[in-house]
C-alpha cells in the first residue's frame, strides 16, 4: 500500500498485553488452565506482570469501565480499579511500561491528572493512559447522569485531556529545589497557574504533584471513529484499534499517518498499535482443539447480551441462523458496530457465526495456530504497513499468554522484529517517544 512516508530502517515492533483476567474470549475462563480463584487475584497480575517484562514487553494494560451484573463479560464482573493496581504493580516490575483506561466522560480532569503523575513518580516514568470516552449507555447508572451523545462525549475528550496537560505543566521541572541554605523548597517562579475555561471544565488551579518523569503519561487513544481519530491525531502517542483484516487495516494505518502529518507531527510520534487475540498450540492441531473448546465453552445467553452490546440493538429478537440484520447506526460505539457488520458481510456470516467471532476477539484480529504461523501473520502486519505494533489479547490467563511470551517472543526476537532487552528506563523510551517539554508559555 503507497504511503506517504518512509518506516524508520531497523524499526521494530511494539507489544503491549491487554489484561482482561481470566481473560478475552468469553468461554476463556472455564478453560482448565484459566485461574478464576481468589478473585480478583492479585498474585496472577503480578504473574502477568512478571511474564511480560520477562518477554520484554513495552507495556502493561488494563482497560476499564463502570458497569457489573450477571449477564456481564466475566473480566468486567469483578475486578480491580486501575491506578491503585498498577501502583501495586510498579513496585514489582523494573522496566515494564504500565498503562490504564481513565473516562473522560465520568471523572474530573483534576483526579485523572493526577493519578496519573502521581504513578509516573511511583514507576519511575512509566505510566501511559489510555483516553476513552466510555461507549456505552449503561456506565452512567452509577453516576445518576445521562448518558452524553457521541459528538459531545468526544468534545468533552478534547477539553479534558487540554485541562490535564495544562495541570501536567503546573510546575517547571526543577521547581522542587529543597534548598535548606537559601529556605526555599520551591524555586520562586517555577509555578504557573493553569487558566483554563472551557464549554465543559474549568481549571482555574494548579496540580500539587511536581512534573513527572515523561512530564506527560503517554496518551494513548482507542477510538476508532472519525472524531476518535481526530483526537488521536492531536493528542495521542499510542492509538489502540480493532481491525481483522489487512487491507482494512493498512487503510486505517495510512489514514491515521496521514492525519498525524497533516497536524504538523511526525508519522511516528504516534504508534498505531492493533489488538490481537493469538490462540497459541504447539502445533496447528492443539490451536485448533483449544480454540474449539473455548468456543464450546460459551454460553448463548452471554453472547447475545455481548453482542448487541457491540451492535448497539437488541439482537436477541433475530434468528441466530439468519442472516446479520441491517443495523442503523448508534450513539454508542461507531467504529466497532461498523468493524463487525463489514465483516460479516465480507464474510457472509450468520448472527451465530458473528456472535462466536465477538464473543472470541470483539473483532480483533484472531490468527490461531502454532508459534511460527502466528508470528508470521504479526510480522506481515508489521511490515507491510498495518501496524507499530499490537496489543496482545491472551484467550484466558495466564496459560495463554505464559506461552505466547515463551513460544512466540523468541521467534520475534530470531527475526529482528522485537528487542532482546530493555535499552531505556521509561515507558516513552521504550516505544522511541520523546520525553515531553513543558510548551512555550
Ligand atoms: C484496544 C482497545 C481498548 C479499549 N479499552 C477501552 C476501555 O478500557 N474502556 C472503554 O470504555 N472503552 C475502551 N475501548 C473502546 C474505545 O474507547 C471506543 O469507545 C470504541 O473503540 C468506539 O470508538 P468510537 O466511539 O470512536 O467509535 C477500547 C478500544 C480498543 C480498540
């Protein structure tokens, strides 16, 4: 596919692992391997923790909402709020970078700032953020609000994360002299007050955590619809997305590279990272046998709720071996509605037939097979311009991913594709981003 700009020589992939415990694929948490006890377990985070920055990984991940109740995804029931897990977690790790989901639709720009300088001081620097809006209707029921439209929840995106970098800034770098000499702990004139009057936040104060580490957390930004993409363009360092099939994602790709040049930044001051859900076997017939098993492992009721989650519509009231129906377009999640209903009419596909692929991968790219045949379809992806990187979706933990880091990894590593050991200390070293400078004033 022609672009308009050259991939760096000696370039290499970026891995992130998306923990949803006990894991993606519906079914994965009934798989014999699949740790449900101790719920929500911290000693399997640490594992995957440990895991991934034994394989080297750039980051971990861990996504969020606000919604709980029986007919839920098992990884969204029960689970640990993000910023206080994480903290856990860096006091374990080294290395590993350590991402999390905050909404701008459902906090303050205040807390969410500084949460996140404060775990980029705990980590040394390796904290990212994950930017979303929060799609879905049923997450307002906790807060006793309305739940905004999609252009509006967008606009309140654009204003947050402006209010966030600005409390971000509140200090220069070396304001935190501790001078005993002189008596001064700050250094006069290191403090600028953030003035900030927006449609939706106003900030009229400044954050009393110092600058941080990477002075930003890395922004990261996972919606895939034009205003998603808009924003990514403007804001983000890392840009997760749903995509299954490689001409569809090396469009997104150049479009999204296209958007990033057209804002006056770099191509690669923004990484496009797609997710991935391997099934791992040691040999192609093992992939399979899990793979169907997982799938025998999932409950229809579920998968019906899941479903129409993902479509926006009750699809319950559609016949499971019909045709998918013509669904108009929602307030809720654009991008993946419209992923899932191009595939299944690329791919002629029954409900039932979409429902097993969303209650597997939600639309993710799936490739199943053994080490070799999985790191083949990552590094056509890599090199032939779909991906930075990917954000790796284990079926169930941690067996799932305990095996792609020892059985996948290496063979990335044999072809140059992914780094042997760590070169550098932050989160934003690792993916080659710059440290970011506090703008002209
Ligand atoms: C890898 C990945 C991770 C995501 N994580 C979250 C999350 O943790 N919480 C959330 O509310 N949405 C999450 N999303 C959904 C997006 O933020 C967004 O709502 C969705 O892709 C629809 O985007 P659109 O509204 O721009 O179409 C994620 C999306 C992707 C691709």
């Amino acid at each position: 596919m022609k672009q308009d700009f050259e991939p760096k020589p000696g370039r290499q992939m970026r891995l992130g692992v998306f923990v949803q415990t006990p894991g993606h694929h519906v079914g994965g948490w009934r798989h014999p391997d699949a740790t449900v006890e101790g719920w929500p377990n911290l000693g399997l985070m640490q594992h995957i923790a440990a895991t991934a920055e034994r394989g080297k990984f750039d980051m971990f991940f861990l996504g969020d909402g606000f919604a709980t109740g029986y007919g839920e995804h098992p990884s969204t029931i029960g689970k640990f709020e993000p910023l206080t897990l994480l903290a856990a977690l860096a006091m374990g790790t080294k290395k590993l970078g350590l991402a999390a989901t905050a909404s701008t639709t459902y906090a303050e720009p205040y807390h969410v700032a500084r949460g996140f300088a404060s775990l980029d001081h705990i980590s040394g620097g390796r904290v990212g953020w994950n930017v979303v809006t929060t799609a879905y209707a049923k997450s307002s029921a906790v807060f006793g609000r309305q739940h905004p439209p999609h252009a509006e929840r967008y606009a309140m995106a654009e204003e947050f994360v402006e209010a966030c970098r600005l409390l971000w800034d509140s200090w220069d770098d070396d304001a935190f002299i501790g001078d005993k000499k002189a008596g001064q702990f700050v250094r006069p004139g290191s403090l600028h007050i953030p003035d900030f009057r927006g449609k939706y936040f106003t900030i009229e104060g400044a954050l009393n955590v110092p600058r941080s580490p990477q002075g930003h957390p890395v922004l990261i930004q996972a919606g895939s619809s034009g205003p998603g993409q808009a924003l990514a363009a403007r804001i983000a360092d890392v840009v997760f997305t749903a995509q299954n099939d490689l001409g569809e994602a090396q469009a997104f790709y150049a479009g999204m590279k296209a958007q990033l040049l057209e804002q006056g930044r770099g191509a690669d001051e923004a990484l496009v990272m797609p997710g991935v859900m391997p099934v791992v076997g040691r040999t192609e017939r093992e992939a399979c046998e899990i793979f169907a098993e997982l799938n025998r492992n999932i409950d229809t009721a579920q998968a019906f709720t899941v479903l129409s989650e993902r479509l926006g519509a009750d699809m319950s009231v559609h016949p499971l071996d019909g045709p998918v129906p013509d669904i108009p377009e929602t307030e809720h999640l654009k991008s993946r509605a419209a992923l899932l209903l191009q595939m299944a009419r690329r791919e002629n596909l029954t409900l039932r037939e979409l429902f097993h692929r969303v209650a597997a991968a939600r639309g993710h790219l799936l490739p199943i097979g053994t080490p070799v045949q999985i790191a083949d379809v990552l590094e056509r992806w890599f090199r032939d311009g779909a991906a930075d990187g990917f954000n790796v979706m284990p079926p169930f933990f941690p067996r799932q991913f305990d095996d792609f880091v020892k059985l996948v990894v290496p063979i990335l590593q044999e072809r140059g594709l992914f780094r042997a050991d760590y070169t550098g200390a932050t989160l934003r070293d690792h993916l080659g981003l710059a440290r970011k400078r506090i703008a002209a004033r």
